[in-house]
C-alpha cells in the first residue's frame, strides 16, 4: 500500500485468477498500480485469500468479493477525508471489481482490465453506484475479451471508456506501455481537480 500525505482518493487493484497463478505481483496488476500512483493516488495491492502469504482458501469468488470490500475499507481508513475509494481489475480480478461495483458499494471510478466477459460465468453489471470514470481496457488478440463481446459491453456500459491495445493479448506482454497510459488517464480523471497525465 501507498498513501501519498493528505491523500484523500486511492484505488484498490485487484489480481488475476489465483488458480492460475495470479497474484498481486502480477505485471499488469503492477503497472496499474504504477500508473495510479503517479497521479498522486493511493494505491492497494492485496492478494486474494489463499494467495501467497494471505489466510484461508479459494471460494469461487464469493470470498473473493468480501475481500475486495475488506481491500477497499482497509484503505478508506487510511486516507484523509473525505476519502474517495476508486476500484481496478484485472481478468478475474476484473470480474470481482465489477461484482462489487454492480452489488452497490459506492465507488469513485471503476477500471476493468482485460475482463473475461466471454467466459460464462461473467455477469454483466449495471455499475449504478459507480459516481466517476468508467474504463474498460483490452487487446484486439485477447480470446477472454474479444471485440464482439466489448461491443456488447459498451451497449451495456455506455458512460465507459473503451479502450483497445492494438496487438496486445490477454497478458499485455507487448501492451504493458499502453495499459499504462489507458490507466493513468482514467486515474487523472479520479483527482478533483483537472491535470495532466504525467
């Protein structure tokens, strides 16, 4: 966790699938981190339960919410007020960013990185609570996220950002310097005041 003095905005960042291998250390997760904190955001990393060094075990993302809402108090506590709590994914953290954002929990912003909305089991939220900037942020060769399927979503989502990493896959391997410009513009939009992106 980083929390800039008088900080009163931050973002918790949420990791890929931990039956995959993800964890708060992933590259992507990393560099959205990266990008928020150089618009002066607080920022969260945590790792899902069962994942590295945390307690307890994989709930098939039912847990995984709660420990999302945990991430986000967490942080809270942490800033001055009035604090102002934004949230980022990615892939499956993306799933649980958005679940949380459609269950009503008031949210500064939301960014959703390479969300797996072709996969069955994603539930295409509403984002009603969400009162600030909306991204959506994939590669044109992500199978998680194909094209058709983020034309969907923008019919869904129509306030979001769509944002499309030419040449970049479900792990940005060749897009990391883009997605962290995609993200750093939504983060300068999180601020109260207008500034550049840096």
């Amino acid at each position: 966790m980083a929390v800039p003095s008088g900080g009163t905005v931050g973002v918790v960042v949420c990791h890929p699938h931990p039956r995959y291998g993800g964890d708060m250390d992933s590259p992507v997760v990393v560099t959205a981190a990266r990008a928020c904190a150089r618009q002066d955001l607080a920022t969260l990393r945590f790792n899902f339960r069962g994942v590295g060094a945390s307690e307890g075990a994989w709930d098939e993302g039912r847990g995984e919410r709660i420990d999302v809402r945990s991430a986000i108090a967490h942080l809270h506590s942490s800033l001055a007020r009035p604090a102002r709590i934004a949230l980022a994914g990615y892939s499956f953290g993306a799933a649980m960013a958005a679940a949380v954002a459609a269950s009503g929990e008031p949210l500064a912003g939301l960014a959703l990185i390479a969300p797996p909305i072709s996969v069955p089991s994603w539930e295409h939220p509403s984002l009603l609570s969400i009162d600030g900037p909306l991204l959506v942020v994939a590669g044109s060769h992500d199978a998680y996220c194909p094209r058709e399927a983020l034309a969907t979503l923008a019919t869904t989502i129509p306030a979001a950002t769509i944002t499309v990493i030419d040449g970049a896959d479900h792990f940005f391997f060749a897009g990391l310097p883009a997605l962290d410009a995609a993200v750093a513009a939504w983060a300068a939009k999180l601020m109260p005041e207008s500034r550049p992106v840096a």
